[in-house]
C-alpha cells in the first residue's frame, strides 16, 4: 500500500539528474545516510536513463518517477524501472493511466476540490504541491477535518528548517524535499556531506 510505503520513507529526496552516474552515485550516498527512496524527476534529458540506472544498481532503493504529467511520460517511467510515480498534478486522463498501469501513484493537489476529485478516482494519498505556497502547515491542518481519510506527502519549500514541523502532521506521512541533493552538492561530488545530511533527516524525522 502506498500510504505504508511512503510512511517508512518518511524524507523523499526530489532529484534533477545532472547524468546517470552522479544520480547512481548521489542515490548510493543517499542510501547510506539511510533514505530508503529517491524521486527523480522527469525535467532533464538524463531522467529516464538516470532511474533505470538506480533501479538496476541500487535495487534497495524505491524509485520513484516525479514531474510526471500525462500518460506518455508515465508509461516511459514506468518502463525505466520506475516502482512509483509522482505528479504535480492530476488530469483524469493521468490518473487512469496510473491505474490501468497498475502502479503506486501519487497525484499532485493544492486545493479541496482536488482532493475530492482524486478521492473520486480511487486515491487516498496526494502530493500536496507547491505546499509552502498553497498555505503549508495551515492548509494541512485545514484539510484534516474534511478528509480524515487522507494522507499527503507535501512537497515545494520544504527545508532542512522546516521539514519536521510538516512531519509531525498526523495527515503526513513523508515529506519531499531537494535541500540534501542540492546541485551544487551533486556537481562538486559531496557525497559524505549528502550522506550526512540524509543520516540527520532520516535520524530526526518523527515517526
């Protein structure tokens, strides 16, 4: 089930692949430091090669596809190698692919009526995105009385600062966020450093 599964995660770092071996690289680093999934985003022409990449040489890490937004990108992703797919958004076309593709999917929301259209479809679990932007804490709280039912992974202004406050949500069950997989990090080969910096998310995140 998608809700445990991203509950065990807890942090999912959100990737841009700079190439396929810095993304191996920065998801074995990430791996060590104890993140148990990488999001790798579908904004960069080494995206797909990145995620079949981590997929066959990191096989303990859950791959996740993200930045998908239509059906042709979801079944290329999911061809790579992607066990999950995370979109910004949700068109009906999107989330019956995701179903008739048989995989875990999280489709993005912002607003109430976007809860009620995915809940609709069958979904329970939403990427609430960009979540600083659309009222953050506040908004999730808000959300709580209306869909008990409900479990978000808010992504979008997320920070080493603020992460556990979102966290300690209990319609949260993991939270996305790029502040250990920064380019700078990745482009200078830091590895000890994002390992350290996934060690203190995944050591400090509530459960």
């Amino acid at each position: 089930m998608i809700i445990e599964t991203l509950s065990n995660c807890r942090v999912l770092p959100v990737i841009t692949a700079m190439d396929v071996r810095s993304t191996v690289a920065l998801a074995q680093a990430l791996g060590r430091g104890g993140m148990k999934a990488v999001e790798i985003t579908l904004r960069s022409e080494a995206a797909l090669d990145s995620i079949r990449a981590v997929a066959a040489e990191v096989p303990e890490m859950i791959v996740a596809a993200g930045t998908v937004t239509n059906a042709r990108q979801l079944h290329s992703a999911v061809e790579a190698g992607a066990s999950m797919v995370v979109s910004p958004g949700a068109t009906p076309q999107l989330l019956r692919a995701a179903r008739e593709a048989n995989v875990d999917f999280v489709p993005g929301v912002a607003t109430a009526s976007e809860v009620m259209l995915g809940l609709d479809e069958g979904y329970s679990c939403f990427k609430l995105f960009p979540a600083v932007a659309v009222g953050g804490l506040t908004l999730l709280k808000s959300l709580a009385g209306p869909f008990p039912e409900v479990k978000f992974c808010p992504t979008g202004g997320l920070s080493a600062a603020n992460f556990r406050e979102f966290l300690a949500l209990p319609n949260v069950v993991c939270c996305g966020g790029s502040w250990m997989v920064a380019a700078e990090l990745v482009g200078n080969g830091h590895w000890q450093e994002i390992e350290e910096l996934a060690r203190d998310a995944m050591s400090s995140a509530p459960l």
